[in-house]
C-alpha cells in the first residue's frame, strides 16, 4: 500500500501549506515551526521524487504534481477532522465548508449569518473567504459564492443576484461629480478586473475614462471591492462596484453614488462541485440562501 511509505505528519504539513501557499502561515495553524514544515515538505518532495512547489520571487506555487496531491489531502484530512469533531462533541453536526467572494461576504451574507445558525444549529459552518481567484485548495470546500458569468468548468452554477457595477466614493470628492466626464480629474481606484472601468466608460458616454491614455490618474490596483471601497471612503479616491454590497455605507451617508449609470459584468453565483455528491449540509444552504436573495 502505497500510503504506508507515508508519514502523516508530513502529509498533514504538506496539505496546510498547499492550502495556505505560505510555510509561515502553515506553521501557524499546525502550532510548529516554519523550519519544521520546510523539513516535512522536502522530505515529501524526495520520497515522491517531484517537486510539490514552485519557488520564485512571487512566493510558493504548488506545481502539478503538487496540485495532483493537494485536493484530495485536503479532502481527506478534513472528513478526518469532521470525524473527530463528531466524536469529541457527541451531536451529530455536519461541517460545511463554504468559500464566499469578499464583497457578497460583507455586503450580503454576514449580517444573516445568525439566522441560518439559529435556524440549522446541526450545521458547523466553516468560512473561507477569496478574492474571486480560486487555487486547487478549493477542490476541499463544499460550495463556493463567486462572481462572474457562471461558465467555471465541472461546478454546477446557481445564480443568486445581479451586481452592476457604479461608482463609489466619499461626500468630499463627490462634491466635485456633476457628470461622469469629471471622474477624469480623479484619481481612479482599480480592481484586478480590467475591463471593469471600459464597461463603466462606455456605459456613462466617456469612452476617454475605457484606457490608461489620454493622463487619466490610475490609482492603486486592489484584489478585494471591499478594500477598494474602503479606500474610498478614506478619500484615496473613487471606486467601482456593485452598489448592492455596500448599502449600510450607503445609508448611512458615508458612502455616496455620484451617478445612476452601471455596468453590468457579471453576477453572483452560489458553485458546487459536480464531481462530488452534494452534502446535506450544501443542499440546506443554498436552498436557505437562495431564498434569502429572493426576499432581498
């Protein structure tokens, strides 16, 4: 048996900074040194005879042989760790794993997260936030809320809401928008979707604002809405996103929208993997969440 040769140990190691791409963050979560994960992760790499990372100036990259080892690890050691969770509590709850895009976590699903616990007390919800980018570590979550157009290969696709995109920025700089031609003397905060500012331009009639010519001031390039908007807010500039996700800002003045032009790019999905039976767990989930966007 090929798992014999194997030590626990080291695939525990291993599965922690594949899911995390950082020995210091896995050392972290297992309560070991950093130096004791990189021993444990060469140690796999010699047994295996292939290296499971890709090291270069942008940090750990799991290489294809790595990725081919991570998800089902993952896998495992989490229907290990739901196992003993079972036990030690005594109540039969089922773990879910859920990824959720940062802007619908913050925007729409936090604020209703005590009423699914109160309503499914036997279901341990377990959160994983990203940036819309998933690695091979999400082949272990149950379900995952994305945004785009749906088309992910080998997942099942529910949508749940549209999210046009607007712009957003603080009272003092909104002052200064009478139309949309004025965002050219701002400074424009940017997501790591680049065709997002195009689609807005286009819509509002200001084709200028569609590329990085003509002296426009680009600001800094965010992997996450919320901390763009947040930027906002602190005045850095003007972001684009979807007004629907940032209503408590909105409300409560801190936030404005200088204009009602939007582009559509894209909505919220709630994704499954389609090689995998659907738990339990997952099923109660999106039907409790899809009738929480219903209500909305």
């Amino acid at each position: 048996m090929a798992l014999a040769r194997y030590s626990l140990n080291t695939l525990h190691a291993f599965a922690a900074a594949a899911r995390h791409l950082n020995f210091t963050r896995a050392a972290d979560e297992l309560c070991v040194t950093q130096a004791a994960i990189s021993h444990q992760v060469k140690l796999l790499e010699r047994q295996v005879g292939k290296p499971l990372f890709l090291r270069s100036a942008r940090g750990l990259q799991l290489s294809d042989e790595g990725a081919l080892l991570a998800a089902p690890l993952q896998q495992a050691f989490t229907q290990i760790d739901e196992a003993l969770h079972r036990l030690e509590d005594g109540a039969p709850r089922e773990r879910l794993l859920l990824g959720v895009v940062g802007t619908f976590a913050h925007g729409f699903l936090l604020e209703r997260l005590p009423a699914f616990r109160a309503a499914h007390p036997g279901i341990d919800l377990r959160l994983q936030t990203h940036n819309n980018k998933l690695d091979a570590g999400a082949d272990a979550l149950d379900a995952v809320v994305r945004f785009g157009d749906g088309a992910w290969n080998g997942v099942e696709a529910v949508p749940l809401c549209a999210a046009p995109l607007t712009v957003l920025c603080s009272p003092a700089l909104a002052a200064d928008l009478q139309r949309p031609a004025d965002l050219k003397r701002q400074t424009l905060l940017r997501s790591y979707r680049s065709g997002d500012w195009p689609a807005w331009a286009l819509a509002a009639g200001v084709p200028e604002l569609a590329t990085p010519a003509g002296g426009l001031a680009w600001g800094p390039q965010f992997d996450s809405s919320v901390l763009m908007v947040q930027a906002a807010l602190l005045g850095s500039g003007v972001a684009l996103a979807p007004a629907t996700m940032f209503g408590r800002e909105l409300r409560q003045g801190r936030l404005l929208r200088p204009f009602a032009v939007e582009a559509d790019t894209g909505r919220y999905w709630l994704t499954r993997p389609l090689a995998r039976e659907e738990k339990p767990a997952a099923r109660v989930f999106r039907e409790w969440l899809c009738a929480q966007v219903a209500a909305a």
